[in-house]
C-alpha cells in the first residue's frame, strides 16, 4: 500500500515537473508565449492543471450545445481560455491574445500527451 502511495507521488511530482518543462518548451518554440523561470513555469504549470480539474469540466457542460454543434472543435477554444486565463493571474507567464492562446495550449496539449505516454511507460499501473 505505501509503495502504491509512494509510486503515485512520484508519478505527480515528475508530471508537475515535466509539465513545467513543456511550458518553457512552448514558450521557446512560439513567442506568442513568454515563461520568464522555471519558477514561473511551476506555478503555471500547477494553475493550469488547477484550473482544468476545476474550471474544465463546468465549461465543459454549460457549452455542452455549442461543443455538439461543432463536433467537439469547442474544445479547443476551452482550452484556450483555461490557458489565457492562467496567464492573466500570473506574473511571469504572459500570452499574447486568443490566438496566441490557441495555439500555445494546443502544444501544450500535445506536450502533455508525450509527458502522460512516457510515465505510463516509467510508472506503469500494477
């Protein structure tokens, strides 16, 4: 039981840290987004993945008609505002409009995929 405790702490320990790191990475390859530290790019991280296991899910169901209506598309524009929306109450982690927004959290996104794949390969679930 401690082991499974202990494995899943590492396990989000290493997704914090590695989701901080994809944020810099964002920021390096699209100047829409700008992470001045590390620092910077762990409390980002932490208010992004606060803010998606929060905020998320209620968008989610009050655009539940729009997101239909788009075959899912709608999605992404969530995401974007999640994204924007962090960087609106953080100071060292700016992006520069929607669009900026858009597409930073679409690599974001795609980082976080990469980061979630190689875990399970490291952390994988007994």
């Amino acid at each position: 039981m401690v082991a499974v405790l202990c494995s899943a702490t590492m396990k989000l320990i290493a997704k914090w840290f590695l989701s901080a790191a994809s944020l810099l990475l964002v920021a390096y390859v699209y100047t829409g987004v700008q992470v001045s530290s590390f620092t910077t790019a762990l409390i980002a991280a932490f208010v992004i993945g606060l803010f998606s296991v929060v905020l998320r899910p209620i968008l989610v169901v009050l655009t539940l008609p729009v997101t239909v209506i788009t075959l899912g598309l709608f999605l992404f524009v969530i995401n974007a505002l999640l994204f924007w929306a962090a960087a609106a109450v953080l100071d060292g982690f700016q992006v520069r409009g929607f669009l900026a927004a858009l597409l930073g959290s679409l690599i974001y996104s795609v980082l976080g995929l990469v980061v979630d794949s190689a875990l399970e390969s490291l952390f994988p679930k007994k």
